[in-house]
DNA sequence: CGAAGTCCTG
DNA sequence: CAGGACTTCG
C-alpha cells in the first residue's frame, strides 16, 4: 500500500506538464525510498527520469516496493483539478488498479477526490550508466530554456561547446547562424588540456570507490572531486551569495523551497536574472564539443518551472545528462548527442 | 562599412513587429545620416517609410551609402534572440552578403553573435512628395490602435473625418454601423471654414522657406505655425502635462528614452490612457472627410509600442499619413483613400 | 495540432 | 491578483 502527502498540488502539476509531452505512460516505481518514474520518451531518443524522495513528502509510507502504471495525460487531467497550493494526498492499494487522490486546503474548506484507472505498463527498468563527466555546466534554467527556444528558431540542432571561459551555444540555420556564449562566472574548474587525462582517471577512480549510490550523484560527484574543491577554494569569492548551485540545492534545500512558493513559473523565468543566482559555473575536466536535437532540449527546458537551476553534464559521444533539482526530487533527462554534422 | 550600435534592441524589435506584415523584404539604406527603409508593402498598396538616424545610435559609422537587402522575417527571428535591453551591435562590410548582429548585456555575461544573410533587392527609391495637410490629429497611439480594432470587427473601412470639435471614426458594416468621435482637446487650430483658404496659403508660403528639410517635417511644421502657436498659448492650460506632445518628443528625447526603458511594449499600451498625454490635438486648414482601408490601418497601430503618440494628417485625395515618431526615428505609414463610397 | 504568450474577466 | 480564453506561432 502507497499513502503519500505531498504539501503542494504545484510540484506534481509541474512535473506533469515537463514530462506529459515526452512520455504518454509510464510506472511510477513506489517504495520506501519514493517514488520514480523512468522512461524513454516517445519516439525512443531521449530518457527520462524523475525521483520524488520519500522525505520530499509531508507523509509517505509505501509497505512494499510496486509499480504504479500511469497514463500521464489522465494524471494532469486529474492535477488540473488541484490548486497550487493544495495538499495532495496519493492512496494505492497493493494490486489496486487505482489511484485515489485527495486535494485539501487548509485555507479553504474545499476537499477533491478522485480516482485514476492504472495500466498495467510493461517497463524493463533502465539501468543508466554512471557516467563521469567531462563538463557540467551549472546555469539558471530560465536561461537555458531561453537560448534552446532561440536557436530552434533558427535551426533543428545546437553545438554546445564547453570550455574553461564559457559554453557556447550555436545552431545553423538556412537563413541565419547564432551563437550564444555563457561567460563563466569564475568559479570555472579549469584543467589545462594536458592536465584532463589524469583528471578523468581520478574521476574513475573516485566512482569505483562511490560504488553503488552514484546513480544519484553523477553531477555532484564531479563537484565533490577533490581536486575540483581545491580550485573552487581558490575562487570562492562568490561563494556567498550562490544560493541555488547544485551544491547547495542539496544541503540546503529549504531555501530552495521558499523561492519556489514565492513565484510562479512564468515570473520566476524573469527573476532569473534578477532574484536568482544568475551565474554560469563550469566544472571543466576537458574541453567538449557535442551536438544536440534542439526539439528534445526545449522539451527539456519545460522543466524550468520546477527549478531556477539547470545543470548540463557531457561527456565525448556519451548521452548529455540535462538536470533539474528541486526541493522534492529531480528530473533527469539523457540525450544522445547527433553524430556526424548534422 | 556599416557598424552601428543600438542601445537597446527593443527598439528594432518593435519596429519589425510593426512592419513585417507588411512588407517581407526590404532595403536599408545606410548612409552617414543613419538607416532609412522605404518599401510598398506586399499588396503595392502602402507605403512603409522607416528613419533610424545615426544619432540615435550609440555609435554610428558609414563609410559610404549601401543597401541592406533584408528580409524582415529572418532579422525578426534574429532579433527574437535579443532580450529587449541588450545592446545591439549592426556591422556588414561593403559588398557583404550577410549581415553580422552582436547583442551583448551589461548586466550578464551573455552575448549572442549572428550572421543573417543578406540579399539583393531592386528597388526603387520612391520619392514621397511633400505634402501640406488639411488636417492633422495627434492622439494616443493605443487610442488609434484600439479604435482601429474595434471598427475592423464590423466593416471593412472607416471613414475619418476631421472638423474644428473633433475627429470621428465611423465604419459601416453589415450588422452593425459604428462610429467614434474624439473631441478635440482645446488646442484644436480652428480655422473658421471661409478663412480655411488663406491659412492653407500661410501653410505654403512657410513650406517653401524650410526648403527641403521638410521631408521630417511634415507635421512639425504644421505645430509651428505662427498662429497656431497662439492658439496654443490661448490654451496653453495643459502645457504642463503634455509630456508625449509630438514638438516635445523632439525637444525632449531623453524624457521619452525614460519611458520607453520603463514600460514594455504592453505596458506602455495600457498605461497610454492614464500616464502620457492622451489627448487629441487637431491642427485644421480645412475641413476634411476621408475613408481608409482598416485593415491597413489595424496593421499601421502595430507600431504602437514605438511610440505613445500618432500623428494622421490628411488632405483630400491625398494619401494619409500615418506617422509615430520615437526618440531613435520615425515610421511613417502612406496610405490612399478609397474612393467612392467603398 | 499543440503550446506559448497575451488579453480579458471575475 | 488569478484563472480562463483567445490568438498566434511552431
């Protein structure tokens, strides 16, 4: 049996709209841990993947480990009927073949409940490699999901570039060619060229001794290298007013969670710039190069709503990790890059 | 070599919503006084007639007279990719086919760099005469716009005529006739009908020795008329609040720079009726009774956002002039009555 | 056809 | 101030 409460109707609602349009249906993996959810998106190419941590929830108790088969449009139908701030409470049977949601508000004496018909989803539970990663890159979603949109208007894919001063962003297009540089905002973590090689060994070795848990921690694992602190140290000027670094977003998650109850999607994307940190970080073992579906990347992007972070891992010919954080869990979205020119 | 730099890329962007529905491709013409576009638009109905003077730009350099054969929705795209505050920087080569857009922001460390193709246009420059109107309306531009949009729900064309208390709009259409009449705010120059003729003569006679500047002028020049300066000053108890009265947008550029960095396109649309001038000063020789086509107008308002203000002036058979001056310039629409009843 | 932004209304 | 509807764009 699942009965979870989650204290805002706005995070489900959220994440509904960032993966409905990806993914049709899926299993909602339940047990003690949380919930999570992973699937390929509709036509295969991309995976994605969210996590909604048991401590994310003002209750949760799940007896057993089960599978919730979700139709994702039926489900938003469902959360379109909650306010944002209501409380949602998720109720499952062991062998149910629904799930019963309750919509209160303290403030309001108006209750919801409702019933959603589960599918019975064949789904071979992806393991995903763990990856290190050559580059992450750490910007504010709001801009990411910014400069996806612009470019797609000038063509179908994007070169992301990373490198120690900035990640550029550029895309082709018939009738023009844009480029978007990112300064870094100098807490870089800069290896010299010659230097990435024994860089990445280092990472290797530091996976193997992380063993089992770096599932969750592919992007913090980089920031948490050794050496990378060190150079952080060195630049740790800003280290004061970085309120969502990726970092942070995981010790200190109560900030996060009043900057997102105070604004709303539409407005925190304008705050970015403003209210949020707005810096670029880059963590940097070797300079990379790779290009990507423009089409899945401002699909991506939609999840901005749920955090003001973005974080972008890449890594030679290996999918790029796209992820957002937020108080609750994450989302997690994996794109193989194109190969070739186009 | 064209370089020019733009203090903010609003400005083009508002000025390419304005017009790129009317006119798809388009020559710049560049020379050490600033851009100039002149263009029919797509139905050889209209005249489109942009000014951005070299003044206007934060830098100006021109080596020599050169065409921008520019297709507008290609730069439109382009400048989609500019955030409204961003710098622009405009540089094409002698001879270049494309056409090099920097954007850069103070406040960020992002910069965007695009190449837009350019192409060759054959073009008649088109010798727009100089005109003394019968009538001349200044009012709000949303006021304009607005009026526009409602009367092209019942009718096809509005006819616009203009006496010593006030302009009225009125459409006739199949389910319902309109009409709209604005008094005229006091500084009305009323001419008395049989002294209509011998003002117009003053009008030109002061034509003739402003020589030919006059292209600019058109409407100022009517302003300063001497004895329409009395009337003003027999009026002038709402000098003081006119902030947006067209002479002052020339006076007083900063004031309107101000206002324009403040108030986004939509903004400044609602806030036209409460916080700028939203009066209608009509300067009349004569009496005047014409009827346009609405759908040209409707497209004309867009250029709202440029400007606060609008400025028609007519004379009998001649064609409109529909003119929002802005600090940078000017976008000056011609268009021809229709003649008959229909 | 779906999504995003804008406008309008309660 | 927020929610819903419309319009426009992709």
């Amino acid at each position: 049996m699942l009965e979870a409460r989650l204290q805002q109707a706005s995070i489900l609602k959220k994440l509904l709209d960032a993966i409905k349009e990806l993914v049709t249906d899926a299993n909602f993996e339940c047990d003690e841990e949380g919930l999570k959810l992973q699937a390929m998106d509709n036509s295969h190419v991309a995976l994605v993947a969210v996590e909604l941590q048991a401590d994310g929830f003002t209750e949760y108790r799940c007896d057993r480990p089960m599978p919730l088969g979700v139709n994702l449009a039926s489900l938003t139908k469902v959360m379109k009927c909650a306010r944002d701030d209501d409380q949602v409470q998720l109720k499952a049977n062991d062998n149910a073949d629904s799930l019963h949601l309750l919509f209160e508000n303290e403030a309001t004496d108006r209750t919801g409940e409702y019933d959603m018909k589960l599918m019975d989803i064949d789904q071979e539970h992806l393991g995903i490699p763990d990856t290190s990663y050559d580059a992450t890159i750490a910007l504010p979603a709001g801009e990411f999901a910014n400069i996806c949109r612009n470019l797609s208007t000038l063509g179908e894919s994007v070169k992301i570039e990373a490198g120690k001063d900035g990640v550029r962003f550029s895309a082709d297009g018939e009738s023009a060619n844009g480029s978007i540089l990112l300064k870094s905002s100098g807490r870089a973590t800069v290896s010299k060229p010659d230097a990435g090689s024994s860089k990445k060994k280092e990472n290797g070795v530091k996976k193997e001794k992380k063993g089992g848990n770096d599932d969750d921690d592919e992007v913090k694992e980089e920031d948490e290298d050794d050496e990378i602190q060190e150079v952080k140290a060195d630049n740790d000027d800003d280290e004061d007013d970085d309120e969502d670094d990726e970092e942070e977003e995981e010790e200190d998650g109560k900030k996060r969670k009043k900057k997102q109850k105070s604004g709303p999607a539409k407005k925190q994307r304008k705050q970015d710039r403003d209210e949020s940190d707005d810096k670029v970080y880059i963590t940097l073992n070797q300079h990379v190069s790779l290009t990507f579906s423009l089409k899945y990347l401002v699909n991506f992007a939609k999840s901005s709503s749920l955090s003001p972070r973005v974080t972008l891992s890449m890594s030679g010919d290996v999918p790029l990790l796209v992820e957002y954080k937020f108080e609750q869990g994450s989302v997690r979205y994996y794109l193989a890059p194109k190969i070739g020119d186009e």
